[in-house]
C-alpha cells in the first residue's frame, strides 16, 4: 500500500514538473512573440509618419496658389 502510495506521489510531482516547463516554454514563445509584434508595430508606425509627411508635402503642392510645380518636385 505504502509502495502504491509512492508511485501516485511520484507520477503526481513528474505530472506538475512536466506541466510548468510547458507554461514556462509557451510564456517564453508569447514573450518572443510579443517582441516581434513590438518591433513591427514601431516600423509600421515609422513607415506611416513618413507616408503622412508625404501627403502634406504632395497637399501643399497642389493647393498652393503661384507655385512652381516643376520647382517643388526639385526641392523633394
């Protein structure tokens, strides 16, 4: 009975060892993925600034009144 009662216990504690590395290895993989998602987020959100400094700058020259179009495409 004593032996029966040592195989659960041990079966239990290898049971939970082998439950925390998996939480510890999917925390590690949303982290990493979490990291990816960061640095994405920080190009897109450079990427779209310069698509928006673009627009002004196309904005300006088409409702400026008296300008050079030819002169501001050569200051682009």
């Amino acid at each position: 009975m004593y032996i029966a009662l040592m195989l659960v216990v041990a079966a239990l504690v290898i049971i939970a060892t082998v439950m925390v590395v998996d939480v510890r290895n999917k925390q590690k993989a949303l982290n990493a993925r979490a990291g990816r998602e960061n640095e994405q987020l920080t190009t897109m959100s450079k990427e779209l600034s310069q698509l928006k400094e673009r627009v002004q700058v196309l904005e300006k020259v088409v409702t400026d009144k008296g300008f050079s179009v030819e002169q501001e495409i050569n200051n682009l």
